[in-house]
C-alpha cells in the first residue's frame, strides 16, 4: 500500500508542478491522473499492488466529497435569497446535461457500430 | 462533572481530531443508512453525511473554519483519489480507443451544454451575476471547479457547495433520466453522469457497474479539461 501511495502523489506532485509552471488551468491532480494513464498504456500492466490501493481509496470516493459540501453552512445567506434561482438551474442543467450527453453518444455509438459491420 | 466535561470539549474543539472522526463517524452512519435502504440514490451518503454534520456543528456552536481543521485531512485525499482514477480508465482502454471519436465529440456537447444552461437558467430566473458565473463551473470535481469560479469572478466557496449538490443530485436523478430516454448501455450511462456529476456521480456510476464507473472517471476527467478550457471562453458570450 505504501508504495502505490508514495506513487499516486508524486504524480500528483508531478502535475502539480507542471500546472504551476505553464500556469495551466487545468488542476495538477487532474495532469497526474492522465500522466499515470500514460504511464500504464505504456507499460501495459498495472501492478496488483497498484489497483489493491486505488480500488481502496476508490471505494469510498463520496466520503471525499464530505468537507467541502458541509461548507454550505457559509452560504446559508445567498442560499436563502436565490434559492428558485439555484434550486432550478441546478435540476434543469443537470438533467439536461445528462440527456444531451446520453443521446449523443449513443447515436454516435450506434454510428460508429454500423460503420465496423459494415 | 459538568465543568469537567466542559474542559474536555474545550480542549477537543482546538485539536484537529474532533472534524476528523466526526467526518468519518457522519460518513460511516449515512453509508450504513445508504445501504439499509438497499442503495437508494435518495439516500445519498454524501447528502446524509453534510446534513448530519451540519446539524451537529450549529448545534455545538462550531465554526466551518474549526471543523475543517480536522476535516482537511479527508479533502486532501481528493487529489491521490484523482491520480488513481487512471486505474480504472486503464482497464477500458481498448474500448476508450475505438470509441474515442463519439467520446470528445460528447464530451464537448455535454461540457458546453453544462456550464451555459446553469448559466442561463439562473439568469432568466434573476440570480445574481456572482451566482451566475459561481454556477457556470457546476459540473467539473470541486478542485478544478473552486479554480475557475476563481478565474472567471465566482465565489469559489459558494462553487464548491454547488458542486456537490450537482453530484447530489445528477447521482439521484440520472436514473429517471435514463428510464425516460431507454438509456441501457452501462458506458453510456456512466459517461453522461460521469460528464454531468463528476466524482460523486462516478461514486454512483461504480455502484453500477466496473464499466459505468470507469467511463465516468473517464468523463469526469476530461469534462475538468474541457471545462477548464471552455468556460472562461463562453462566459463572456453571455455576459448580460
């Protein structure tokens, strides 16, 4: 476990820097997950060790989420006075994000099905 | 007793400790609530766990400030559990491959559709400009999200908090969703939640299947980037 943890943040780290240095906008966890997945496409294995420690810390990814979520206790306020506001933007964006993703794809999937038999 | 007890608290509320378990103890209660309604979405862990957390600090009196002292240790770990979704994605390689195309051309649809309908929709119902561009970064896992509310003139904080609840609520909805539209495929359905909810829709697309989760970790990924890239561009589009 301590190996893959010592691995996991220092691509972490790795990314980190490479944000900072090219002042990306894209965050460094985000850098070190796709340079693992580059380092794992290369190589073509991914160590059992590795994956033990991910599945671990995958598992329970929503207890993440929890520190930052309870910070809705600073916005009581705005929340008060814009809650239609937020309440629907936040129900009909998602919901119409997940629509237009799913038939998106799907036709395209189905497209590039037919084009594979044919 | 009582002033004895008093010391203790006082002692307890300086020390790190005390966010730490609660957050582990809230979580802990909510998974076991989560699972004794057989995996209900509505009976969302993240949900159950700010609710119960949220009572317990009113009620003691505790500031965010002094809660997350404790609780920084668990958001830390946002950032290795990023790293590792390589993991999972590594193992639908082959499929990502051969799909890649009908991928970014969802992916794009999805991230736009995303940011510019919260947007809209605030707007139209006269949310606040603040409100507004807190919003647009909705979609995206709270660390990118929290940079480019920052960047584009949102409160970062306020992001956050929209965040979750976009997770919230895209990992209790999608189903209905799915069920409207006869959405079956397991990689279509963790990337459409995945790209719409982030993490805690990945979380939920796990639940689901390996397939689902991977393509949510896929799209949670790269809608970051797209979003990244995207909203600080299609913000000014809709400046009002």
């Amino acid at each position: 476990m301590l190996p893959a943890l010592t691995l996991l943040l220092t691509y972490q780290l790795v990314g980190e820097v490479i944000a900072q240095f090219f002042a990306l906008p894209v965050p460094g966890p985000v850098i070190g997950m796709a340079l693992l997945f580059a380092t794992l496409a290369l190589r073509g294995a991914v160590s059992e060790e590795l994956r033990g420690t991910a599945n671990g810390l995958l598992q329970h990814l929503s207890l993440l989420f929890v520190p930052a979520g309870t910070g809705v206790m600073l916005h009581f306020g705005r929340l008060a006075d814009e809650w239609l506001a937020l309440l629907a933007s936040l129900l009909v964006s998602t919901a119409v994000t997940i629509a237009v993703s799913a038939l998106l794809m799907r036709m395209l999937m189905r497209r590039r099905e037919a084009e594979d038999k044919a | 007793m009582t002033p004895r007890l008093g010391e203790i608290w006082v002692y307890l509320s300086a020390s790190p400790l005390l966010g730490l378990s609660l957050t582990l103890l809230a979580y802990q209660a909510a998974f076991w609530l989560h699972k004794r309604c057989n995996g209900h979405p509505a009976a969302n862990p993240v949900l159950l766990s700010v609710l119960a957390l949220v009572a317990i600090l009113w009620a003691t009196g505790t500031s965010y400030a002094t809660y997350f002292e404790g609780a920084q240790f668990v958001h830390f770990l946002l950032g290795p559990a990023t790293v590792a979704l390589a993991i999972p994605l590594y193992a639908q390689f082959a499929r990502l491959k051969r799909l890649a195309l009908p991928l970014l051309a969802t992916l794009v649809a999805g991230s736009i559709t995303a940011a510019l309908s919260a947007v809209a929709v605030a707007a139209a119902l006269g949310g606040s400009r603040v409100t507004q561009l807190s919003l647009a970064p909705k979609s995206v896992t709270t660390p990118i999200a929290m940079g480019i509310a920052e960047r584009v003139g949102g409160l970062p904080s306020l992001t956050a908090v929209l965040v979750i609840m976009t997770g919230i609520l895209g990992a209790i909805g999608a189903r209905y969703v799915y069920r409207l539209l006869a959405v079956k495929d397991e990689a279509v359905r963790g990337f459409a939640l995945g790209l719409a909810s982030h993490g805690i829709g990945t979380a939920r697309a796990f639940q689901e299947s390996e397939q689902a989760g991977a393509f949510a970790a896929l799209a949670m990924g790269l809608n970051g980037l797209a979003t990244a890239l995207l909203v600080p561009l299609l913000l000014p589009l809709l400046a009002g």
